[in-house]
C-alpha cells in the first residue's frame, strides 16, 4: 500500500485507509461536501469528497476502513486529498495494524521489563497487588499492550501506555538508587498504577477518544478506583500502604491545576509525579521534533512547553 507519509502532491492514489473522522460542509456557495481525515499507521491526511452524491461515492461513515481513488493536491502548504471514487471495504481486504499507529519498540519485549520488576518486589502485598493486574489477569495485559496513553499530545499509538508506563518506572528505579529513602516496592507500583485508568479513560483504537467515564471522572480517579476496588480482595492488605499508593496515584501529576486532586505528600509521590512528568516531555518533544523532520529552524510555539521550540544544532 502506499503509506500517507510517503505520499505527494500530483499523484493519483487509489489504496484503502481508516477513516478516522467524517463531516458533511457546506462551501461559501452553499454547496454541499464532505471533509475527511484518513489515517495508517504513519500518520493522517486531509480528504475531500467535492460531490457527494456523484457515482463513484458509496455509503460509509467515520471509523469504517475505506477504498479511495483520488489525487493528492496542496491546500495551505498541506497536502489535500481530492477524493474521485469511495467504498467501504470488507472485514479481510485489510490488515487493522497498517492503519493503527504503534510504538517503536517491541511490545512483548516491554511487557517482559515490567513483568520482570513485579516479580523482583519484596513486599509480599505490592507483589500480589501487581501480580494481580500485570501477571495473573490476561485480559488486563491484552488491553495494556494494546491501549495509548493519551489521545494525542504523548504517546498516543498502540503501546503508548505500555512504552510510558516502563519509560516511568526505569526512571523511578533510578530514583531508587539516587535516593534511598524511597520506598522501592511503593514506587515501583505507584508507577505501574499511576496511568491505569486510561484503560477506561480512551476508547480503544481506531476511536482513541475520551469515554463518558474519562470525561466525568478522568484517569486518575479511575486509577486509584480500580486499583482499590483490587486491594479489597487482598486479605490483610495493609491500610496505611494502600493510601499511600492511592495517594501516588492521585498526585501524580503534581499540581492541582494540573488535574491532580492531591498535591505529593510523600517523597515516593513527589518522585512519582517528577518521572511522569519528564518522560511525557520528553516524548512530546521527541514526536514534535519527528513531525517536522528537515526543518532545522524554529518550530512554533508548543503548548505544552509554553514556548518556541527548535531543533538542536549539530
């Protein structure tokens, strides 16, 4: 197939894509089409039906995996697709994992790293709980291979949240080292835990959207919900350890105009919200700096740094 990234303005394309979103317009005439944005795994396209009821143009609606015959065009120095033809494909003309986009790095590998640090924890209790989630419940490790860790911003493709999850606690673990009054079992959980509530949050891909349950409540209040309700069914779990890895979870993002409804009470919590939070930069950074490959110059203004970034001279 010919991948989105490869595409280029005058050519015709006529290949299958997931049509992520869908949205009948009117243009300054009053005429009616619609605008689409078809993605694979490397990344998404504008597309536009200019006559939706011309031959050529079937039923399909947004989600649905789509064959398009069209041409590639600039609009606004992006490139356009102008679609000419357009069917829903059937369940068997496509592989899903060429229209998903997925982490660098080898997910089972990933999940062996993780499972590794869970069966390496001494406290009987933390070890249960985690064994719990990470080693006993395949469901849950189905959907945690599988699930992003946000919608976009970072880490926002198949094996997101795996890849960040780890990514946090390797830094915890070197937390650890650096400063050894921190408890390294708590940590070491509190890091495992602290995005689980994505898994209720995002909807699984291709949607990737925020549920009822992530608007209303979020993932941090999911989380420590979640890995409450878990503890419950542990005879004898310890109920000062239990706030205090609920408290991690609930503080992780440190400030509470950051959406944390507790700011880090303890030293494992403050460590916590420190690794989260360089890991997400860093990997914003990372994927904006990758989606502006060849510009060597100042990339704009990004949001989340709240400044103008660039690319550092070689």
């Amino acid at each position: 197939m010919k991948y989105i990234s490869n595409l280029r303005e005058g050519e015709r394309v006529g290949d299958i894509y997931l049509c992520k979103t869908k949205q009948a317009a009117l243009t300054k005439a009053g005429k009616p089409y619609e605008s689409l944005i078809l993605q694979d795994k490397t990344g998404t396209l504008d597309a536009k039906i200019w006559d939706p009821n011309s031959q050529g143009i079937e039923e399909f609606e947004a989600l649905d995996y789509i064959a398009v015959v069209g041409d590639v065009t600039s609009f606004q120095g992006a490139l356009q697709l102008n679609i000419k033809r357009v069917r829903k494909v059937r369940e068997g003309e496509y592989d899903p994992k060429e229209y998903l986009p997925v982490s660098e790095k080898d997910i089972e590998k990933m999940y062996l790293e993780l499972a590794k640090m869970v069966q390496e924890m001494e406290n009987p209790y933390l070890k249960k709980l985690c064994s719990s989630f990470f080693l006993e419940d395949k469901a849950f490790e189905k959907d945690f291979k599988f699930h992003s860790a946000a919608k976009n911003v970072h880490h926002g493709y198949v094996g997101g949240l795996l890849e960040h999850t780890l990514s946090v606690a390797k830094l915890c673990m070197y937390y650890t080292q650096a400063y050894p009054m921190l408890n390294k079992d708590l940590l070491l959980a509190a890091a495992m835990f602290h995005d689980i509530g994505k898994l209720q949050e995002l909807s699984v891909f291709p949607e990737n959207d925020y549920t009822d349950a992530g608007q209303l409540l979020g993932h941090i209040m999911i989380g420590a919900e979640l890995v409450g309700e878990r503890i419950r069914t542990i005879p004898g779990f310890p109920v000062k350890l239990a706030n205090e890895l609920k408290h991690c979870i609930l503080s992780h993002h440190g400030e509470l105009e950051y959406g944390s409804p507790k700011k880090p009470a303890i030293a494992e919590a403050m460590a916590l919200s420190f690794a989260d939070n360089t890991d997400a930069k860093m990997q914003t950074m990372k994927e904006a700096l990758a989606a502006a490959e060849g510009n060597s110059g100042w990339l704009g203004y990004n949001r989340l740094f709240e400044s103008n970034i660039r690319r550092t001279s070689e």
